[in-house]
C-alpha cells in the first residue's frame, strides 16, 4: 500500500513539474513575444514621429513662402495691376505605399486605435489635397507653360485687368495651396501629439 501511495505522490509530483515546465514555458514565450511587439511599436512610432516633425518644420517655412505668393498675387491685382502667372508647380516625396507598408508590418496590430484613427485622418487629408494640387497643376501645364512668351493681354482682359475667365483657376490654386498646408500642419500635430501620448502610456 505505501508503494502505492509512493507511485501516486510521485506521479502527481511530475505532473505537477510537467505543469510548472509548461506553464513557465508558455510565460517566458508570453513575455519575450511582449517585448519583441513592444520594442516594434516603438521603433514604427519613433519613425513616425521624426517624420513628422521634420515635415511640420519643412512645411512651416514652405507654408510662409506660400503665404507671400498668395498675398502679393491678391494685393496686385486688387490694385488694379495685372500681376504675371508663375507656372503651378508643386512637389512631394509622399508615398501611399509608405503607410500600407508600415501597417502590413505590424502597425496595425501594435498601435493604439487613437493612433490609427489619427495615421488615417492624416493620410486623407494628404490624398485629397494632392489630388487637389494635381489638377491644379494639369490646368497650368495645359493653360500657363505653353503660353509663357504671349502677350499679358493674354491671361487678362485689358479693359478690366481681371484674369481671362479660363485662368481663374490661378487664384485659387495659390490659396489652396496655403490652406493644404495649413491643413498638413494641423493634422500632423494632433497626430504626432497621439503618438508621443502612446510612446509614453507604453
């Protein structure tokens, strides 16, 4: 009977450290997978937000320069002047790729869904002031570049010194450009304040 109950002790004794074994195991993979998606939203956050904040000061002195163009197109020609048409030109290194990448790494399962929310809210607001500034930029290939060397009677009617009808988009395209960029810097501070917030809560 005491070899019995021996055999039983020992037998719960190695379930029990089998147990132990396996739940430590489990525990140690648990934490070292943590540490791994921890380090991985830090490193993914800490790109975003360097990015960021070299875009928001790019974008501030890039935002001034348009400010001026705006101003002085608007003062001109509220002067009665006939101020001349500047090809529309406007250049990004953006990306759209660069975000689906940075989700299908990983992002979309380690971020906070503030954080997410915000990368979207950025993104859309990128993608439609840069299709607004494409067609912008097409109407000035199709109606400025060609016509650089005419005469300023041109692009305005000379009794009235107003833009000819079919380039009123000049105007606008200059203050779309001041208002996308106050957008982008909008947008782009609450998002790097949201990531900044989840590199601190984590």
């Amino acid at each position: 009977m005491k070899d019995s109950h021996s055999k039983i002790r020992g037998w719960v004794a190695e379930l029990v450290l089998v147990f132990v074994g396996v739940y430590a195991a489990f525990w140690l993979t648990n934490y070292q997978q943590h540490r791994q998606d921890a380090e991985r939203r830090d490193r993914i956050l800490a790109s975003i937000e360097r990015t960021l904040s070299e875009g928001i000061e790019s974008g501030k002195f890039n935002r001034a320069k348009e400010e001026r163009q705006a101003a002085e197109f608007h003062r001109a020609e509220a002067a009665g002047e006939m101020p001349p048409l500047h090809p529309f030109v406007f250049i990004t290194d953006y990306n759209a790729g660069d975000f689906a990448t940075m989700l299908q790494a990983g992002g979309i399962q380690l971020l906070d869904l503030d954080t997410l929310t915000a990368l979207r809210h950025d993104e859309s607001i990128i993608r439609r002031g840069l299709s607004r500034m494409a067609r912008y930029q097409k109407l000035s290939d199709d109606l400025i570049v060609p016509n650089l060397a005419q005469d300023i009677s041109f692009f305005y009617e000379p009794a009235t010194k107003k833009l000819r009808k079919r380039l009123g988009f000049y105007p606008e395209a200059l203050d779309a450009t001041v208002r996308f960029a106050n957008d982008l810097e909008r947008t782009h501070t609450e998002l790097l304040r949201q990531i900044q917030a989840e590199r601190r809560y984590h």
